[in-house]
C-alpha cells in the first residue's frame, strides 16, 4: 500500500507576468469526491477558483480517498495539501 498526496499546482508562468487570471486568492470552489470514494487516474477531484479562473485538479493516480484536507471555500497556496489518495 502507497500514498499519493494531491498538492496545490504551482501558478502558471503567464500569471507572475500578466495577474488578470490571478487577481485575488485561490480558493476551494467545489469538493468532488469524498473520503472513502474510488477514483482513476485523471478523475476530477476537486475545482480551485481565483477571480477569474475555475480550475479542474484530477487525480494523479487511480486509488482510493483517505483523506481530504480542505474544504469548500478553503483559501489555498502553491504546494497547500488537497487529497491524500491510497493506491491500488
């Protein structure tokens, strides 16, 4: 049995440059999965908000939800632990 912790993306490189898409913080819109609950690989997971930008995190691996560190309406930062997923 391994983990597979489920991270905060880093910012993309276009928003240190322009900022339209990254006005304001990031935050947990929507929670799609729950603790106990099978994904696959690419299966959405969560929804992260900014002020102008809704963005899908999927799930790196298929396995098994243990875990769920934030919730809806959680403002997060770059590396900020999700989802700890258990593999098969």
């Amino acid at each position: 049995m391994s983990f597979s912790f489920v991270r905060m993306p880093m910012y993309p490189e276009c928003w240190s440059s322009c900022g339209s898409c990254a006005s304001g913080d990031v935050f947990i819109l929507e929670l799609l999965v729950a603790v106990g609950d099978r994904v696959e690989r690419d299966d959405n997971i969560l929804t992260l908000e900014t002020g102008k930008v809704a963005l899908d995190i999927p799930s790196p691996q298929a396995g098994r939800v243990v875990k769920i560190h934030v919730i809806e309406g959680d403002t997060v930062a770059e590396g900020a632990l999700l989802v700890t997923l258990e593999s098969d």
